[in-house]
C-alpha cells in the first residue's frame, strides 16, 4: 500500500505541537552542542546587521526613509535565515521553549538553562564578529560611510528611555517569535525562507529593538570608537553617551526584557492557550 505523503503547510495545531517538541530537544540539548549553536546563532546575526549597516550606508538624501527602512529590514532578514535553515541556537526564538514549559515537558531549570547558555552564546558570536569587522576595517568602506552609518545606530541605541527601549523590545521578539512560529508550518526551505522574510522586515523597518542584534550593533561602534578613534572624530558623530555601562544598562538589559515579554507572552503564551492547554 502506498504511503500517503503530504506536501501542504502544517495546520496552527500541529504547528503548536511541533513548536512543543522542539522546546523538549532544545531544552535538553548537551552543553557544548548548545553553547556552539549559539555562538554560530550570535554571528549570524551580527552578519546580517553587517548586511543591513552597509546598506544603508549613504541612502540618507536619495531614498526616503521608509524605503531605506525596508531595504535594512530586507537584507537584515539575513540573519534568521541562516539561523533556521543552517541550524542555530538564538535566545529570542528560543522563548516559545515557553510553549513545551507550560505543558509541563521542560523544567524551569531547563529552561533557565537554554536562555542563559544561549544568550551568553549569542554575545560571544556578535561580538566576535564586530572585533573582525573592526581588524577587516570593513567600517571605513564607502568613503567611511558605512563607519559613520555604525556608530549613527550605536548612538542611537543607547539615547532610548528605559521604558521606551523595553516596549520597542516587546514589539521586536513578538515579531522575531512568530517568524519562527510560521517557520514551523514550512514543508521545504523555500518555505522557511518566505515565512522569515516578512515579520523580520517589519521589525527592523520600524525601528524595534532585538537584544542579540544589539550585541553587534551597539559593540561594533563602541570598537570603532575605542581603537580608531581617528576615523571616530572624522564621522562628526557625537559619541559622548556611546559608552560600554550605557550599552548594557540602558540598551541591553530593558531590550532583553521586553524581549522576554514578547516572546513568551504575546506568542508563546497565546498559542499554548489556545492549541496546548486542552491537551494538558
């Protein structure tokens, strides 16, 4: 009798189981596997802010700046998609583990375990890469532009208000989690990809804030001020409140926050409700 193979997107039910199951091999995946993941997730995520910095490296005065926003946003996408297709561990995705906790398959200590090897991970990928942006002086490219254009979104970051920063990051991994949400649903890598695409730009465009993206955004910058501080004075950008205590107090830790938030409750939360709780 021949197999029935199904080709059609997963249904939002299965997807929630799915989403369930992989929480369970997430959470009680070995240390070293994990921790390598992450470091691998952390720089594909700085690659893509790469992508996106030079982008828009010198668009200011020719493009708009909603047509900018969608470029950076587009390109940045880069990012979780080498993250779900290559395989990586990235700490806001990896908030719908959320989903398997709540149905009683992952421990609290399993899952406390996930999110902190994963987030140190993710910091030791992102600033890897920025001190080889910062060696490959890929900064001073585009007549300085793209330098210039780095240490625009590092000042940037770090002026947010404490609360402003974690609502921007609510909004951010509400997106980033129903990306990977919808990636659950995908038959084939196209699929992934199509499914990524779209809530990724949507968050870079409006200017939400992703923890782990800050990890290269804000350190890129601070590198650049520190050890060419020649090429930092030449930018004419103000660097008075780009220092390394405002990158973790005022950026880091209310982004991370408000990433939490939005990644175990507004999806996580909702979707375990609705599809899981039954079940349990």
């Amino acid at each position: 009798m021949a197999t029935e193979v199904r080709i059609d997107a997963l249904l939002p039910g299965e997807m929630a189981r799915k989403a369930e199951n992989v929480g369970v091999r997430k959470a009680e995946a070995e240390l070293v596997p994990l921790f390598s993941l992450a470091i691998l997730a952390g720089a594909f995520i700085a690659l893509g802010a790469v992508f996106a910095t030079t982008v828009a490296a010198g668009a200011t005065g020719y493009l708009s700046y909603g047509v900018i926003k969608l470029l950076v946003g587009l390109v940045f996408s880069l990012g979780l998609i080498l993250v779900i297709v290559g395989g990586a561990e990235l700490f806001t995705g990896n908030n719908l583990i959320a989903m398997a906790w709540a149905s009683g398959k992952v421990s609290t200590q399993n899952l406390l375990r996930n999110w902190v090897v994963v987030y140190v991970g993710n910091f030791v990928g992102s600033i890897g890469t920025a001190l080889l942006i910062l060696l490959a002086r890929q900064y001073t490219f585009g007549g300085g532009q793209v330098g210039a254009t780095a240490l625009n979104i590092a000042v940037g970051k770090v002026h947010l208000g404490f609360v402003q920063a974690i609502a921007l990051g609510v909004l951010c991994n509400a997106l980033v989690c129903l990306a990977v949400w919808l990636t659950f649903s995908a038959r084939s890598t196209m699929d992934k990809i199509a499914a990524i695409v779209f809530p990724i730009s949507a968050f870079v465009a409006a200017g939400f804030e992703h923890s782990v993206a800050n990890m290269y955004f804000i350190p890129v910058g601070l590198l650049i001020k520190d050890f060419d501080p020649a090429f930092a004075a030449q930018s004419g950008v103000n660097l008075d409140g780009l220092t390394w205590a405002a990158f973790f107090v005022k950026n880091l830790l209310p982004v991370t926050i408000g990433n939490i938030i939005g990644g175990t409750i507004l999806v996580a939360s909702i979707y375990w409700l609705i599809f899981l709780k039954r079940s349990r």
